[in-house]
C-alpha cells in the first residue's frame, strides 16, 4: 500500500523539501492551508501530514498549534528539523538593480526573517503575503513587473525563476520544526538517523493563582527533567485564560511522567499529552 503524505503546499514550499528529505517514494500532495492538510489527517484522506511547528527566529507557528489543540486532535508522531535558507527570487527577464524593485512576496514568516534585509536593500519596495514562499515564487514567475520573492531554491527551480541574492535571512542559525502528524505512528517510516526523543504535554491550569506556574515547572524539575520549551496560549475562553505547551527532552515512560501527570491533577490541572516522538536533524540544501 502506498502511503499518502500531505504537506502545506503548493510544491516549492520549505516544508515539501523537508518532506523530500525525510520520506522517499511516497505519494506526496500539497494542501494551501495547514488546517486543510491536519484535517486531511484526520478524515483519512492521507496517512501522515506535514506541518511546521516552530521557526528558530520567528517562534511558534501559533496556527498549527491552535488547531491542533482547540479543533483536531492529532498525535505529534515525530519531528523534523531542517535549515532555512531565504533567497531573493526574481523573473528571469528581471535586468534591473535591487532598487528598481517595487514589491516583495513572501509567507509573513519569510518577511519577518529576512527584515533587516529588506529595511537597508528594499526599503522601498511594498510587502505583499501570500499563503506560502512557493506562492510568493510562482507569482513573481508570472509576472513581468520588477517584483521579487523571498523563498528557497527548490521553489526557484519549480517556478523558473532566478537568484539574485542569496541567504537574505537576518540570522544564519535559521531552523523550522515540523510536526509530523498521523492516525497510526506505524506508517511512518523516517530512516535518518534519530537526533533525541521528546514528549509534549498540554497542561491547563485550574486557575491563574500565585505560584501555580512554578508548581507546574516544579514537578519537572525535582524529578531532573529537562524542559526544552514552555509557551502559553490563549485559552479562547476569555481574557486571562491560557495553557501551556511544554517540551520535556526525553522520550514518555511509565514512572516519570505518570507522577508527573498524578503530581499535577492533584493542583487541580487537566494534563494531556500531545505526542512522544523522534526527532530528526536533516541537512537538506535549501
């Protein structure tokens, strides 16, 4: 049987080349939206989904994780880490100079990376969003106006478009995180070597009280587990009302975490686990 993977799309996208570098001969499809590709997931439409989870300068990506906890339950099976690279794309009949550029296109994470970038090269170009990176290359493509796009070299060979200007990202250690997600871990089958192992929780707190994050936090730490992220989010219900996301960087067992989850209810906190899982470190070219 062939296993469907879905990824946020169209190809082109930082999140098909991680999808290219973990998975090989699978049927692959491309979603425009990330609620469209979790929800794929979710009906069987597809066995494994694809999304991205964090970005090393721009943070959390707050639409997979919303969606994930507030709208569709899906187990995080695993996780894939690669390098982001933002490059400069123009059309091909591009002959002008970076100030002759009117516009910039890119997902608003790509922008928000390259920011220093476009403040002393593009200041005066006008920004434009759109869904995905590949989006952004596949519009300049079609375009004959002096506009360009922020994205990787993989969207630049699909839409036949030019580099002018490479590693325009503000920082060089530019990392995503991609959550894969599945109904069944089995049909995942990664074969790079596995960097760590790593368990989310979701942990909601009875009420916002003095002291009750560092009760939380507490019940890691004198058991020596290590946190490698805790984030709140909105609970939607009302200003004030939020849960926390927590990363302990080791893999779920049957003593450590039971008390932890045991220690935690007994304040009061509802504690779910959204996924123990391998992480994988790719070195894709991007």
């Amino acid at each position: 049987m062939t296993v469907k993977i879905g990824y946020l799309g169209p190809k082109g996208t930082f999140t098909k080349l991680a999808v290219d570098e973990a998975f090989n001969g699978e049927n692959k499809q491309g979603f425009q939206t990330i609620p469209a590709c979790i929800d794929a997931v979710k009906s069987g439409e597809i066995d494994i989904g694809v999304v991205p989870l964090e970005n090393a300068i721009e943070g959390t990506v707050h639409l997979t994780l919303d969606y994930l906890v507030h709208q569709v339950r899906l187990p995080i099976v695993a996780e894939i880490v690669v390098p982001i690279r933002q490059h400069l794309l123009v059309n091909r009949g591009f002959t002008g100079d970076l100030k002759d550029i009117t516009q910039v296109h890119s997902h608003s994470h790509a922008i928000a990376q390259c920011n220093q970038y476009i403040h002393h090269e593009l200041s005066q170009a006008t920004i434009k969003h759109t869904t995905s990176t590949a989006r952004a290359a596949e519009v300049v493509s079609m375009s004959e106006e002096p506009i360009a796009a922020i994205g990787n070299k993989l969207a630049a060979e699909e839409y036949g478009v030019d580099i002018i200007q490479e590693n325009i990202h503000d920082f060089p250690n530019n990392h995503t995180r991609f959550a894969v997600l599945a109904n069944n871990k089995d049909v995942v089958r990664i074969t790079h070597p596995i960097h760590e192992e790593r368990t989310s929780l979701l942990i909601t707190l009875p009420s916002d009280y003095a002291g009750a994050l560092h009760q939380v936090l507490s019940a890691f730490a004198w058991r020596k587990m290590s946190l490698s992220k805790i984030e709140s989010r909105p609970m939607k219900t009302g200003l004030g009302n939020y849960f926390f996301i927590i990363d302990v960087n080791q893999p779920y067992d049957d003593v450590l975490f039971p008390g932890v989850k045991a220690e935690l209810e007994a304040l009061g906190c509802k504690v779910t686990m959204l996924g123990t899982y391998p992480v994988y470190e790719l070195q894709c070219e991007s």
